[in-house]
C-alpha cells in the first residue's frame, strides 16, 4: 500500500517548512493505526527543534498534538481503537519498562529516543519525499503535521465523535501538561493555591484546571493580554515586571501559595516563585531549561521543593477524556485560545506563535473529497 498526501515538511534547521507530497509505503503494523489528521496543534516543543540542531533527525514531518479519525489498523492485541473511531494522539512510549507499568509513560526510558531524537531506524523507509528520499516520521510517535499520520495504537485515546475533532489536538502535549501538573503532579483541590509563571497554551490550561477544580490562583506574565485571557480563566493576573512580585504573590494566597508551576524557564521569575511559595510547598518546572539556574538563598528553605513535571504526568487515556468531559461542562474553555490555520500556512503560523500573536495554533490539512 503507497498512500500520498500532503506533509509540511522541515529540511533545515535555519528554513521555512515545505508543504509537499509525501508517500507513506507501508500499511499499519500489528500495534499500529493509520489517522487522517483533521486537526494538529503547534505546540513550541516543535518550534524547539530549530534550537537542537544536530539531534532531532532531518529532514523530518513534525506535529506532536495531533487529532483525526482512523482509517486503517494491522490488528494485534494491543488494538483498542477501531476503523472509524475519533481519536487524539499523545507521546509515545515502550509499554513495557518499568515506569510505564507503574503508570508513568510520560517518564519511559525510551521517551528521548522514542519522541525526539528518530525512533527507530527504519529500511526501507516508510515515510518518504516525491523523491523518494526518506523523511523522518515518529516525531513524538506521530509526525502529524499531514494530512495521516501511522502511529502506535497506545498513543491513541478516543473521543466523543460530537467533539470538535480538529480543535482536540493540543489535549495530547500542551493542554495535557498545564491541566495534568494541576490535576495529577499536584492534585490541587478546593483550599489550595498556585501561581502560574506564564500564561501561554500550558499555563493557561493550568490556570483553566485550577478554577475548575476550585483552586485560588495566580497569573504573572509580561504580556497584557495574556493575563487578560488568565483573568478571564479564574485567575488573579500579576505583571512579570511588577516590583516586590514574591510579596504580592504572597498578599494574594493568604501567606504563600502551596505550588507554583513554572513554564517560562526564567531564573529570576523561578526565584521569585520559590520566595512565594508557603513552607512545604512545590515548585514544579515544565520548561526545558537552557541555562544554569542559580537559586537564591533561602528559595529551599523550610521544606520547600522543586520538581521537573513531563507530560503533566499523565497517563492520556485517562487525563484526556476528563478534560473532554469539562470542555463539555463548560469548565476548560481550551477552545478559545486556538486559531486555526490551513497546513499550507505553517511558516505564518510559526510566525505568529513565536511573536505571541496566537497562543495556540492549530493546523487544519486540506481535506479530500
């Protein structure tokens, strides 16, 4: 079977993607489902690649946050969605090591070779260019800026066909991580507080999973209408540049608050987290940091404690369709930060997300009669 379709394609770390024909020269595996994308989120993990230069194969198809419907499965007894079924696509990972049995796949000791840096090696090569050139197509176990994707079935969670299929892609990766540190890493609940540090597309799902699980929460971000959108979402929005900023967090959550969640990667709004969190409260990191980060003294005092969070500690099957069922109650409006975009407009879409003009593309392949 030779399916052709339209991908964007990434060549260099430096260009523009190429949205080009493509030919996908297998069928499904046993394990496997082949998905037409109606929908997939940009998320900056995809953007980040530009920055790993050297690591992360190239020339390569992208999309990690992808959402569609399945068209085809090789069977096996791992199948659990069918022909037919609405489906979103998360991160993969073995199955099988210790911490996926233990039910924290997000922490698999294949995730880097698995998600980021090629997978395995394949010959002959399922995913190529009209040339017939390979392209690297397991980004994250999807590759889901196309029109298909073929993936492993346990990336796969269905959905409510009734549901938006093409909005639901960002629940795999960036929704998933802010909801899942508030939900599952710190199980906030009614009582707790929590400052987000960045109103972006994983902190503003935090701060959407805060209200709608009755934590008292705070916003700082350096962009005005960002912390307009985290007023919106149930939070108390706090400039990044405001002077004595530990203080004020900590006039707000009756004395300190008891978790901070960290997506900026910068050291001093990490610092000041730590100098606003109450004795015995958490510091969870999100963001890959690139510099060192040097801790004031005093940030880790009194049972205070930092921890990096993957994935939101989710485990998909599981995270998503609870944040489906609070789209449906009205509870994570996650709707609302996304703008759409035809695939063919990729580069305007990057554009937009690294100048803060969109907070959560989502790209739409043109679809076929």
């Amino acid at each position: 079977m030779t399916t052709r379709f339209q991908a964007a394609v990434l060549r260099s770390y430096e260009d523009p993607f190429t949205v080009e024909e493509v030919a996908l020269r297998t069928e499904p595996e046993p394990g496997e489902i082949l998905v037409e994308i109606a929908g997939a989120g940009m998320c900056r993990t995809d953007l980040a690649v530009r920055r790993s230069a050297g690591r992360s194969p190239l020339p390569a198809v992208l999309g990690h946050e992808g959402a569609g419907v399945v068209v085809a499965t090789g069977g096996g007894p791992d199948i659990a969605p069918g022909v037919g079924d609405h489906v979103v696509l998360s991160f993969d990972s073995c199955g099988h090591c210790r911490n996926c049995r233990a039910a924290a796949p997000a922490y698999c000791d294949s995730f880097a070779s698995l998600n980021l840096f090629g997978g395995r090696a394949e010959e002959p090569p399922r995913l190529v260019d009209a040339t017939g050139k390979a392209l690297a197509p397991r980004w994250f176990g999807q590759s889901s800026f196309a029109a298909y994707a073929l993936v492993p079935a346990r990336n796969a969670v269905r959905v409510d066909p009734a549901l938006p299929l093409e909005l639901l892609g960002p629940l795999g990766c960036g929704f998933l991580t802010g909801a899942g540190a508030v939900l599952n890493t710190f199980a906030a609940g009614p009582g707790d507080t929590l400052v987000v540090l960045g109103a972006g597309a994983v902190g503003l799902a935090a701060v959407m999973a805060a209200t709608a699980a009755g934590v008292t929460t705070v916003a700082v971000d350096r962009h005005p209408e960002r912390l307009d959108l985290a007023e919106r979402f149930g939070a108390t929005p706090l400039s990044a540049g405001s002077p004595g900023l530990p203080e004020r967090i900590r006039r707000l959550t009756d004395g300190g608050a008891q978790y901070a969640l960290d997506t900026t990667a910068s050291a001093p709004l990490v610092n000041d987290a730590l100098h606003a969190l109450r004795p015995t409260g958490t510091l969870g990191l999100v963001a890959r940091l690139h510099t060192p980060l040097p801790l004031e003294p005093g940030t880790l005092d009194r049972g205070r404690g930092i921890r990096h969070i993957c994935e939101g500690d989710a485990v998909p099957g599981l995270l998503i369709p609870r944040l489906t069922g609070l789209w449906q109650a009205g509870r994570f409006p996650f709707d609302q930060l996304i703008r759409t975009y035809p695939l063919a407009d990729i580069n305007e879409a990057e554009r937009d997300c690294d100048a803060g003009r969109v907070v959560k593309p989502v790209l739409l392949p043109e679809r076929r009669d």
